[in-house]
C-alpha cells in the first residue's frame, strides 16, 4: 500500500490530505499559514507506520468538492470521497460512521449520536471520537452538539465549529 500527501485550502487554513491506494486516510488542517508542519506530517506517518510520499494534485478531486462545499452545496463527502478507516476502528469508527449520516444543515446530540453508533450512554465517548477524528470537515462532527443544543467545542476553534453550522443553517433557510 502506497501513501500520497497533498495540502488543500479551506477558510481556515490548508489541510494535509493523505490518501491511500483506499481512499483518503487523513484530512487534518494545517492551523499554520506555512506548509511546513513536520510535526503533522510526522503524526500520520507514525501512524501509517511509513511517511505518505508528497504528490501534489492528489487531493484535486477532494479540493473540488470542499470548494462547494463552502460555496454552500450540501456536499456529503462520504458520497463523493472513498474513506481509508484505517488509522479509527472500534467504537470511534462506529461513531464517526454514525456521524456521517446526520444530514447537511441539522445536528445530533452527543448522546443521540452514540445510539445510533449502537452504545446507547457512550456520549463521552463519542465526544472524544469527534475530537481525535483523522477527518476533520469532511466528517462532520461539527453537527454534533451538546444535549442542550449549544456547539460545545472543536477541538480549539469552537469559531469553526459556529462557522460551519451557520454556513449550513444560512444555506437550508434559503432552501
């Protein structure tokens, strides 16, 4: 199995976009104006057990549908990407699947969440599979929220996390 990188822009900076013969097996934004982040790379090379070869333009299919995305089309990337699970699996796994189904524009609790994933009161835990998850956007943990309905955090830019939701709440108002 080979490994590609390729770095791919969104609002909030560029993203590492790994890709396996698979599918795509990270997407992880930069948080860095410079593209020289070693210790990104260095992450999901350990991970991967090998360092991902850099090929640019690997990632262009991806760009495309996160450009429309942020133009507001209800993208639904696990239509449109194949995802390599490798680097998640067990309940995380389940969780972020679940994660995928909540459609573009609403939202699901923590707990809701985790009985959809099949382990009704694992809330924490789905909590912490949003957080660690190897990709970031295209799952869309963002539409994850606490049972009271406020966001709660992402990661440390609970400010993504309001942009994304309202870009997808601006978008299914005009609807």
């Amino acid at each position: 199995m080979s490994f590609r990188h390729d770095f791919i822009p969104t609002p909030f900076g560029d993203a590492l976009a790994v890709f396996s013969d698979a599918g795509i097996v990270s997407f992880e934004i930069t948080e860095s104006a410079d593209l020289n982040v070693p210790w990104l790379l260095e992450d999901v090379s350990r991970r991967l057990g090998e360092v991902p070869e850099e090929s640019p333009g690997v990632g262009d299919e991806l760009a495309r549908w996160l450009d429309a995305y942020f133009d507001g089309e209800p993208i639904r990337f696990d239509d449109q990407v194949r995802f390599d699970w490798r680097l998640i699996d067990g309940f995380p796994r389940a969780a972020l699947q679940a994660v995928c189904e909540i459609p573009w524009g609403e939202t699901m609790s923590y707990g809701e969440v985790a009985i959809v994933a099949g382990s009704p009161g694992a809330a924490r835990a789905v909590g912490t599979a949003c957080r660690l998850t190897p990709f970031s956007v295209i799952v869309p943990v963002h539409r994850v929220i606490r049972a009271d309905g406020t966001p709660g955090h992402y990661g440390a830019h609970p400010e993504r996390k309001r942009y994304l939701l309202d870009l997808e709440r601006d978008v299914a108002m005009r609807s």
